[in-house]
C-alpha cells in the first residue's frame, strides 16, 4: 500500500512537473518587444492540459528547432516575412505551412492527439481573438524578455 | 424432439461472432483515430497566382457559414461573418484571402488555404506556400456580398 503511495505521488509530480511553469502572459506582456516593421511575429503556445502532458516534442520553423511544446506555455519568434514551415515530430512528423507578412502576427496552438505508440503534437494556425484568449491563461516559455 | 433453440456448437459460433461485432464496434472510434493519423498528403497540382493589378483589392464577406468537406476526410466551416480579400486568379476562378479568420485544409500536414470561388461556388483551395491548387470534388455555393474596394 506504501509503494502504491509512492508510485502515485511519483506520478503526480511527473506530471505536474511537465506542465509549464513562468509568468503568465498578462506579467509579461508589457515586456514583449514591439514588432519590427520589415518582420512578422510567430506565438507558439500549448493549452494547459494532462491529457499528454509528458509529451513535449521541439518545434521547428523552417528547419530550426525554435522551442518545445508545453502544455500551458507559450513563446514568440520573429522572421522575415515569407513561407514558414513548422514541424513537430512525435512518431510521426506532420508539418504546418503559413505565410508570414510583415508587420503580421500569427498564432499556432500545438494540441495532443492518438497515436499508436505514444501521443503525437501537431500544429495548427488558430485566429488572433481565439489565441488571444487562450494565451492569457499560459505561461511565458521563452528566452528572458529584457524589462 | 422438437429442436427450439441452436445446437450448442452453432451458439457458440453465433456468440462469438456478436462478441467480436460487439468488439470491433467498441475500438472503431480508436481505430478511426489512429487513420486520422495516416491521412494522406492533400492533391493539389501546381498553378500560379496572378495578383490583382493593380491593388486596391475587392473586399466581401460570407453571410451564411459553409461546411466544407475535402477528400481527405477532414471537413472546415467557413464562418458568416468572415471577410476575404480578393488578391489574384487562377484559371479555375477567384482567390479570396481571409482578413478577419485562418483557413487551412488538412491531410498527411495542415496547410494554410484560401478559397478559390467561381460563380460564388468554392471549387477549391489555392495554397500560398506550396503555390498550388488544390481542386474540391463538391464544389460548396459560398453566400457571399461584396463590401467594396479596399482603401
């Protein structure tokens, strides 16, 4: 019964412990730079959920890995406009494809589905009403936003 | 005797086949999941967009939601109230992007999409990365009103 215990709570705080962890996007939304105006802006972001939490694939744009997926986090790229291509590769690599203009900003929510082995994470464009909603509620992932 | 039910051995036979019935039924929606999975890649043919020239682009918007539904399996709604630009043509008819909404079509990958409508049906998709067409086998009446010029 005490191992039952220990393997419960060692469950637990795995999972807890996949979900992200930062300031949520209001503590540091006045700290995110302004958009240049010959680049786009590119907010990656994950609902926070259990349902495979511990799944938590990099994310590539156009062949450079730019994050991870965590449930409840969120982070933001700038590129030069044009094509991009994100790529999240679980057991299976599936890619999302967009345009990217300047001055633009777009929003791809990464969601968990059945596999056959494990979950797999892929990416879709979501509208900025709809994104901006869900980001509220999840914390910044990124590289430290200077004050 | 009079015989009133199956002989045990055919029961048995029955039995087993409700039971496996009654089995695939439970994991179908499982195994559906898994396909979803195994999608195939979206057909779609190159084209080339010829841009309005010169802009100031037509601007209208939907006044009744639309499903749409792709070869693929995946369907999309088309909301009222979304509002497109009109920003080129190919040979198979107009290219309207969306100013207020995403769009993407999904196979084996998800693609950002915008409608091609001719006559004000959608016959298709035109994708802006891979710069190609992919076609709809059923064409969609799309309600749509024009609101202008873009300023």
């Amino acid at each position: 019964m005490k191992m039952l215990r220990l393997w419960f709570l060692a469950g637990l705080v795995a999972l807890l412990s996949a979900c992200a962890s930062g300031p949520k996007m209001m503590e540091v939304k006045s700290s995110i730079p302004p958009l240049k105006s010959n680049e786009g802006r590119i907010y990656f972001y994950r609902v926070a959920s259990m349902v495979g939490a511990a799944i938590q694939p990099s994310i590539s744009l156009n062949g450079t890995v730019v994050g991870e997926s965590k449930p409840g986090g969120f982070f933001f790229v700038d590129r030069a406009p044009g094509s991009i291509e994100v790529v999240t590769a679980t057991e299976v690599e599936r890619k999302l494809t967009f345009t990217l203009a300047a001055s633009e900003t777009r929003y791809v929510r990464t969601t968990t589905s059945f596999g056959v082995v494990v979950g797999r994470v892929q990416a879709g464009l979501v509208d900025r009403a709809e994104a901006e909603k869900e980001l509220e509620e999840t914390s910044y992932t990124g590289v430290p936003l200077g004050k | 005797m009079i015989q009133t039910s199956y002989p045990e051995n055919r029961r048995n036979t029955l039995g087993g086949t409700m039971t496996t019935l009654k089995f695939l039924r439970k994991i179908f929606p499982v195994v559906a999941l898994l396909l979803a999975g195994c999608a195939s890649e979206v057909t779609r043919q190159s084209t080339t967009l010829s841009p309005v020239a010169p802009s100031p682009a037509r601007q209208y918007l939907v006044q009744q939601s639309v499903l749409v539904r792709f070869d693929s399996g995946y369907d999309r709604t088309i909301q009222a109230g979304t509002t497109f630009l009109e920003i080129g043509a190919l040979k198979q008819g107009k290219v309207l992007k969306p100013t207020n909404a995403v769009f993407t079509i999904e196979g084996a990958h998800v693609h950002e999409a915008y409608p091609v409508v001719n006559e004000n049906r959608i016959v298709g998709f035109y994708l802006p990365v891979e710069q190609a067409f992919a076609q709809l086998s059923n064409p969609v009446t799309l309600s749509i009103e024009e609101k202008g010029i873009q300023k």
